[in-house]
C-alpha cells in the first residue's frame, strides 16, 4: 500500500479505536471519505522474511510479494515505524516493490471510502491485515479509468465485460451499473473483498448482471469465453514478469470488436511504457485516448489488429 492511500486511512483526527470520518483529496472525484474500523489491532512491530521476487512461472494475476523486510523492535512506537515507511516510499517510481499495510498493522480491519462516478454513489471496502497486499488498494489508475467513463458517457448496456486484476472491484462495479454483463477477476484469495463491496454496491435486480472469480493470467484464462465485448484492467501493468502472461490473457479473451481499456500509472523501471508503446501495438491497435499529466496516467483504448468476425470458423 502507498503513501498517499495510507495517509488517507489515518488522518490526523483519528486516535485510539475511534472511528473518523474525513475528507479525501482524490482526483477529480465529487465526494470521497474514509471510515476505518478497527478489529483491535495491535499496533506491537513484527517482523518479515524478505520475500524474493516471483518467478515468470510463479507470478499470475497480481501475484506480487507485499511485504519487504523490516527489522523492528517490538518496542518501536507506530510513529516511528510510519517514520521509516514513508523513507522508503520512492521505491515507488522504480518498480520496486512498496510495503503494505500488513507490515504496520498484523490484525486485520476495514477501511472504507465512498466515490461517486456517473450519478452513482460507490461504498468502496477495503479488507486489510489479510494478505490481500496491493488488492486492497482503490488505485489512482483505477479512479481515472472510472472519470473517463463518466467525462465520455461510455454505456456498457448489453454488452459482456471483464475486468482483469479487479482488486476492490470498484470499476467493474461502475461497469455494472452502467447496464453492463460483468466478470470480476483476480486472485482466488481477493473474491471475497470483491464480493463484499458488489453486495453492498450493486441492488438486488441486478446482482443477476455480475460475477466474481478467480483468474489466473496465462494459466487458467483458457476456460473464459473468447468473446468480450470489453475488457477492463486498471494498474494491471506493473511488472514486466507478469507481461507475457497477461498479453497471452488479452488475446484469449478478446476477439475483432472487442474494446479493451486499460488505465496504467507509468513508473520508472518497471517497462509499462514499453509494454504499451512496442508489445502491445504487435498485436493490437492502441490509441491513448486520455491522460493525467500530474499522476503520469495513462488510459489506453485498444483493439485486435485484422480483426476476425465473432462467426469465423477459425474462431
């Protein structure tokens, strides 16, 4: 979990086991607020074995290791240790992997924000201290992808959606209700905060119009239909490791009319650019079709080049 997101769960005001309510700064969004509940967590330092980076057959979905290794006292004041995270916060920008919230917290609690997109109002769960890592992060990229949606009016009505890496589920939670036929996927492990938030999100009628599953990208995408009308993904591009295996998923997944949107944060170090600018375009027509100058976001529309009709026998 980042620096800006953290910051955001614990505001000034909040001390002991209160429950505050504050303002968040978000990009363009009309109301956004945190509630953070908490499990009686023990603030007491533990420490970590350093995970090693995941193999290309290892990582799938967003399987990345969430914990870097802290060597800590178990005397060490919460201060001090959010001391020392925010030192290590410009790893960011490299590609590196960031601690999480489990390093801070090893009880579990929920903090929960509230977004509004397209006239609807979005109560956004997110389940920390569960091994869940950066799944339990409502990403920048993921709040631009929804704006877009809004600023164009873009309409999924009647159309089949998958979201790729769903994490809180968020955006194809918009996406359903915006009249589309929704998959949500990610991680066997992440179902349930998706879960949570889409009985909390979306009513009843039209629960019928959602999914929840898990995927694994270049491993069981093989069992998805291969006729997406869109596919959605939202700071899915985040470590070249995982690049063969998601562009393998793309592939299965879509067919000549399908629209894909990806919303991607452009970091140093990681290829993303590359990704986007030389891999993809190999395959398919990319136009960047929105960006976010201050937040180095991008958001790509692109489709399969020599597109194939839904009927061909090759299909």
């Amino acid at each position: 979990m980042m620096l800006p997101d953290l910051l955001s769960i614990f505001p000034p005001a909040i001390s002991g086991n209160n429950i505050a309510f504050l303002p968040d700064e978000s990009i363009g969004i009309n109301h956004s607020f945190t509630k953070v509940t908490r499990c009686n967590c023990s603030f007491t330092a533990h420490s970590s074995q350093a995970p090693t980076e995941p193999s290309q057959s290892q990582a799938s979905g967003q399987n990345l290791p969430s914990v870097e290794n802290a060597a800590t006292s178990n005397q060490e004041s919460f201060k001090e240790r959010f001391k020392r995270m925010v030192s290590f916060q410009c790893r960011e920008n490299t590609g590196r992997t960031s601690k999480t919230i489990e390093w801070l917290f090893p009880q579990p609690f929920i903090s929960e924000k509230q977004f509004q997109f397209c006239g609807h109002i979005l109560n956004i769960a997110r389940h920390f201290g569960g091994n869940l890592g950066f799944s339990a992060t409502v990403w920048e990229a993921a709040l631009v992808l929804c704006q877009y949606f809004e600023q164009e009016k873009i309409s999924f009505t009647g159309r089949k959606v998958i979201e790729l890496g769903s994490g809180t589920g968020i955006v194809g939670i918009l996406a359903v209700l915006l009249g589309g036929d929704v998959t949500m996927t990610d991680k066997e492990n992440v179902l349930s905060q998706i879960e949570h938030n889409v009985s909390v999100n979306i009513p009843a009628d039209c629960r019928h119009r959602s999914k929840v599953c898990a995927l694994s990208w270049g491993k069981d995408h093989i069992n998805f239909p291969t006729d997406y009308d869109f596919i959605l993904g939202a700071d899915i591009v985040y470590t070249s490791l995982v690049y063969p295996l998601l562009l393998k998923t793309l592939l299965h997944l879509s067919y000549g009319p399908t629209i894909i949107y990806l919303s991607t944060k452009l970091r140093r170090g990681n290829h993303s650019t590359s990704f986007h600018e030389e891999v993809l375009p190999k395959h398919f027509n990319c136009e960047l079709v929105h960006r976010v100058e201050d937040k180095n976001i991008s958001v790509y529309k692109i489709s399969k080049l020599n597109p194939v009709k839904k009927d061909d026998p090759l299909m």
